[in-house]
C-alpha cells in the first residue's frame, strides 16, 4: 500500500467535495437520509425511486466498474419503499432492488457484489408482468452478507446472522446462525450469549469519530508537501510504497 502523499488540506478539500457531491446529488433522491455518512466516491453510488429512506452514519463505497446501486421500481407511481437501518455498510458491487418492501436492520454489513431483492420481475410463464403477490424482504440488525450473497424474494433474515460468501437465501435465516450454500442452509449456530460488538457500538458517537480521524489526518499527513503531492501524480513511480 503506498503511503498517502495529500497534505492535510487537500485531503480536506476532497472530503467537502464529497460531502457536498452527496448532499447535492445523493440525498434528494431519499426521502430521508441521516447524518453523519461516509458515501466513498459517491459519484458511483445510484439511488432512484421513491419511499426511500436511510439511517445515520450510512457507509457507501462506490468503485467505477462496482457501483453500489439501491432502487426501488414500485408496480406502480410512488408504490414500493427500502427501509435502511442506521449505521448500515454497502460494499462496492452492493444492490439493493425492490419492487414492494425490502427492509435492513441497524449495523447490517453488506460485503462486496451482494444482491438483495424481493421479485423476480417476471412471472416465468409470461414475461412482461410481476408476480401478483408481494414478497417483502427484512433483514434484522447486525446481519453479515458475504461476498456476493444472493437474498431473494419473501426472505426474513434473522438478527446477527451470517450469510457465507455465494450464498444464495431463498428461505427465512433464523438469528444468531451462518448459513452457506444454494440454496443456504444452517451450518452454524452462533451464542448470542458471548455478545457481539456491531458498528452500533462503533458509531455510538458518530461526531467523536469524526474528531477522531481528522486528529489522525493532521498526524499523518503533517509532513507531506504540495510539491512532493503533485510529483506523486505525475510521476507515480516515484511514490513510496
């Protein structure tokens, strides 16, 4: 990993940038979106649709060829809704598409590619209509999902459980298991008695935090100079690793 040569108000700089590419771009498609986010290169996050809503200390990393992508393309004008819980993790390649109610609990950490919705879109015998009947989705606080883990329509997934990596949900997770496999099934039951430390906890004081890391910004970057920065962006191999 090469050292980060952005003097402190450059680095700064960038991150009103991208609080104000958020405010400005992002959080007037959401019905409500809470303080205190960290939306990385938001300029590759998507949001559209109604009826969506956020909670606080909202994480988002968006990558060129890994948007993070949360739709919700209702049956009909204004129909449908995502509910997202405070303190909730997308990944790059992270989508979230609903057609009537998908909801994420507090502190729900989504890892890179995972897809969750609640239709199939088409009916398998004729293409151009939904089926009939909703099928929500809910996922409960502090719920892992692996590496490109598949949640599919009429799922409730359990709080504090894990969905392994590929896995693909087509049935309820009950709490406090790890589930793997298509179609995932229980390989492990967790002790809830032991406790869990979530991002809850980590973001219990969202402002601390932010005092914190901008005291660990002017540390390190302390040192760096406007010309060895720009050196580093012309000329890439004279960063140190």
């Amino acid at each position: 990993m090469r050292d980060d040569l952005r003097p402190y108000r450059v680095k700064k700089a960038y991150l009103a940038f991208r609080r104000w590419y958020t405010d400005y771009f992002l959080r007037p498609e959401c019905e409500y979106m809470g303080p205190y986010d960290s939306v990385m290169k938001p300029w590759y996050v998507h949001i559209s649709g109604p009826n969506i809503r956020i909670g606080r200390s909202f994480t988002a990393i968006g990558e060129p060829m890994h948007r993070v992508e949360v739709g919700v393309w209702g049956r009909e004008a204004g129909a449908g809704k995502i509910t997202i819980g405070d303190c909730v993790l997308m990944s790059p390649g992270t989508r979230v598409s609903a057609s009537d109610e998908i909801t994420v609990g507090d502190g729900t950490m989504m890892a890179n590619g995972v897809y969750v919705t609640d239709s199939d879109w088409h009916t398998i015998y004729d293409r151009t209509k939904r089926d009939e009947e909703p099928r929500p989705v809910h996922i409960g606080k502090n719920v892992w999902l692996g590496d490109h883990a598949t949640v599919l329509k009429g799922v409730t997934i359990g709080e504090n459980s894990v969905v392994a990596a590929r896995a693909v949900v087509t049935r309820d997770v009950p709490p406090n298991v790890v589930v793997a496999g298509n179609p995932a099934k229980v390989v492990k039951e967790l002790d809830p008695e032991k406790g869990f430390t979530t991002r809850m906890d980590y973001y219990a004081d969202p402002a601390g935090l932010e005092r914190f890391f901008d005291e660990v910004d002017k540390q390190v970057l302390v040192g760096n100079s406007y010309w060895r920065w720009l050196l580093g962006i012309v000329y890439p191999r004279s960063r140190p690793r």
